[in-house]
C-alpha cells in the first residue's frame, strides 16, 4: 500500500498557521523599526543611574533660577530634563537624535510648561542661550563637545559631563574651560 500525497489544499497553511505566520512577521518587522534607531545612534543610551541623578541635582540646585537655561544634550529617555525642570529652571531643553527617546521624554515630561524637546543632532543646534550645558556621551565626542561648547556658550556659563570628562590634552578646550568641581562621575566646568 503507497504512502497518500498530500493534496494542494492539504499543503497550503491553515489559518491558525497563517495567522501565527503574519503575527511572527509583524512583531519582527516591528521589533527592526523599534530597535533600528538604537543601532543607528554611536552612544551608549544607558540612562544615569538613580546616585548619580542624586548628586547631578544637588549641583543643578545651585544654578536653577527662573532665567536660567539648562539643556541636555543627548537626554535619552529624558529623566535629567525632567529633574532639572522640576528644579525650577526657567527652561529645560533636551535635544536627543532618537526619535523614540525624544517622544518619550515629551511624555515623560508632559505637564511642565518649561520643558522642550528637540529631535536632532547636538551638533546641529546651536547650543547659545544655555547657562547649564550637561552631557553624558561618549568619549570620542568629548572633543567636538569641548569645541562647540567653547565656540557657543557664554562666559560662566556651566557644562557638566557625567563619566567623560573634557580632553585634557586639548589646549583649546583647557583655555575655554576650568574645572571648578568634581563629585564623579560628574565634573562641573565653567566657560571663563
Ligand atoms: C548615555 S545616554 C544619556 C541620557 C541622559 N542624558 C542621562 O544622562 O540619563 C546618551 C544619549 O545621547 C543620544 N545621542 C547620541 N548622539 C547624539 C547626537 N549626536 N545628538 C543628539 N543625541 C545624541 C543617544 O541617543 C542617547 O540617548
């Protein structure tokens, strides 16, 4: 007795198969476009870790006033912006280049009328205007942030770098800032 051949209607998938066929696709479509912006971005995006927010608002304290300007640059998922805001700075801006860590901070943030978010590159917004610049990148920017920051940010003005400090064989970042504070794995440096 042969073994029966499966009929073309006993081939095709059925619709419980079909079903779990076009689920598997779309979650794995979903998950390329989620994590595709995490890829594309060259820094870590591990946020600051809860002692180190502590000690980062102990030194913001210092500087929030209602005229005052802090900006993250690079604010991840938007938690120091949020900090700073509820500090009582005048205006907390994040600038982050992922788009869905730059939604979400909008809604972490949602309800404090001095906070705005920008979706873009640090390095292609001008960072004028601000008295606290606080940065928590990679090393191998630390040298185009110096650079910036010394071209753009006025005189006493403050950068906070948290675990990267500024290059400190980079003549033009060491006569643009000085070290006025370190409570690591933050350094505080002042525009002179
Ligand atoms: C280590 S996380 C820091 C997050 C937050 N500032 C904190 O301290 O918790 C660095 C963030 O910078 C963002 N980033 C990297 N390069 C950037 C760029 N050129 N412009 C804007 N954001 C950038 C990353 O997407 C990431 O969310």
């Amino acid at each position: 007795m042969g073994t029966a051949t499966p009929t073309a209607s006993e081939r095709r998938p059925t619709g419980v198969a079909r079903t779990t066929l076009y689920v598997v696709a779309s979650l794995t479509a979903l998950t390329a476009v989620l994590a595709a912006p995490f890829v594309l971005t060259p820094l870590p995006f591990a946020p600051s870790t809860p002692a180190t927010r502590a000690r980062l608002q102990a030194l913001l304290r210092r500087h929030a006033t209602a005229r005052a300007t802090f900006v993250d640059i690079g604010c991840g998922d938007g938690a120091v912006v949020r900090d700073a805001a509820r500090l009582g700075f005048g205006r907390a801006v994040g600038i982050e280049r992922n788009p869905l860590l730059a939604l979400y901070t909008v809604f972490r943030c949602r309800g404090l009328p001095n906070v705005s978010v920008r979706c873009a590159d640090m390095f292609r917004l001008a960072w004028t205007g601000a008295d606290v610049v606080y940065i928590y990148g990679g090393e191998r920017i630390m040298a185009a942030v110096a650079a910036k920051a010394a071209r753009e940010l006025r005189h006493g003005a403050i950068l906070i770098s948290n675990s990267f400090g500024l290059p400190t064989d980079d003549a033009a970042a060491s006569d643009a800032f000085q070290l006025v504070l370190r409570s690591p794995p933050l350094r505080v440096y002042q525009r002179r």
